[in-house]
C-alpha cells in the first residue's frame, strides 16, 4: 500500500472487508457531510485497520463488540457482515453480544442479536 494516498488506502480495506463499495456505504452523507465520510474512511480504515499488530478478524470482533455496546444498529449490522467476511463465525458473533450484556444490559444486547439474526438470515447461515 505504499504510495496510496490516507483515502485510498482507506478506500482499500472498506472493499476488502465489506460486501458494498464506498459510495454505496456513504451515500447518505454526500450532500450534506462528505467530509465526514472522507474523515472516517482516512482514519479508521487507513490509520487504524491497517496497523499489523491485530488481525482483520479481531479488529471485526472488537468492533461488533464496541458497536453492540453503543446501540448503532445500523453500523453494527454492517460490522456484523464484516466480520464474517474475514473469518468470524457466526457462533463467535453471538458469543461477543451475549459477553456484552454483562457490560452494555440486555436491551443493547438483545437488539444487536436482532441484527445478527438479520444479517445471518440474509446471508442463509441460519
């Protein structure tokens, strides 16, 4: 990845790791904030995701944890669709919301286990 830009390398991992391309993710953001699609494509993916020391699969992991925990719904199922992308089992996913619980109470959990539902359900692994 050398010599790509922060936007391009970042633009990069988003395909790698989702089933939708960039201007599909963040077509809702185009005419009112593009720069905010611009800023987490930048950082997070190219700063963050990109770093060697954790694997894709666990970054994913953290992430449908961390997202469970603050309720984003749509984000998480997003996430949720990720990590399996690159190797979490679905298993694992209901494992992490069901960890979250202790920490997050069990309305959090249950709907994000509704999205995991969802997104197993579109993709026919239930």
């Amino acid at each position: 990845m050398l010599n790509m830009t922060r936007y391009e390398k970042g633009k990069k991992t988003i395909e790698d790791i989702q089933d939708r391309s960039v201007e599909e993710i963040f077509k809702d953001l185009d005419d009112i904030a593009p720069d905010l699609s611009r800023f987490v494509i930048e950082f997070p993916y190219s700063e963050i995701y990109t770093r060697e020391e954790l694997d894709l699969k666990t970054r994913e992991i953290c992430t449908v944890s961390a997202l469970t925990v603050l309720g984003t719904i749509p984000q998480l199922k997003d996430h949720i669709n990720a990590a399996l992308n690159v190797g979490n089992s679905p298993t694992e996913i209901v494992e992490v919301i069901m960890q979250m619980s202790a920490y997050c109470g069990f309305p959090k959990s249950i709907n994000a286990m509704v999205a995991a539902k969802e997104v197993f359900s579109e993709r026919g692994l239930l």
